[in-house]
C-alpha cells in the first residue's frame, strides 16, 4: 500500500490517501491529443499522476449514472415532487 499526499490543482490538500496496488487494475486508453494534453497539464500543475484525474472523472460520471438511473425509477414509479416539496425535503427551506 502507497499513501500519497493530496495536492489539487498546486495546492496542498493536506490530506493524505491510501493506494492498495493490489485492489486496482490497469486499463489502456485511447485519448484524443486533446484530452491527453489537458491531462498532461494537470499531472504538471498539481503534481497528481493522470490516473488520479481519470479515476476521480469515472468516479464522478459513474455516480451521475447512478442518480439519472435512481430519478428514471422513481419516475417511473409516479414518485414526483414539486419544488416547495423538494426544497422542504432537502432543508433549504
């Protein structure tokens, strides 16, 4: 297991991270040149490798994913509210 100091975007998160190599597997991408440069500047400026990006995106996305799919069921299921509820629910209010 590696623990990594997290730096975002130049600056010290001040948190630290645990790798376990033997929970993660390898995967190749085919990138467009200017997907790679955007990472290749990111991995310069934070000090981060390119994975850390790419993970942290398909981690992101996969959640999304997982919400639009959650929302789609309830709708499905006729489960709908209107803003004063949502907004009562969720405590803004």
């Amino acid at each position: 297991m590696n623990i990594k100091r997290g730096v975002i975007g130049g600056k010290k998160t001040g948190k630290s991270y645990l790798i376990n190599k033997s929970t993660m597997i390898e995967l190749k991408l085919d990138l467009p040149k200017g997907l790679e440069n955007q990472l290749n500047y990111l991995e310069t400026i934070s000090k981060q490798p390119k994975s850390f990006f790419v993970q942290e995106a398909l981690k992101e996305h996969l959640e999304d994913l997982a919400d639009i799919r959650e929302a789609l069921e309830a709708l499905e299921e006729g489960k709908t509210y209107t803003t004063e509820e949502l907004s009562q629910e969720l405590g803004l209010e």
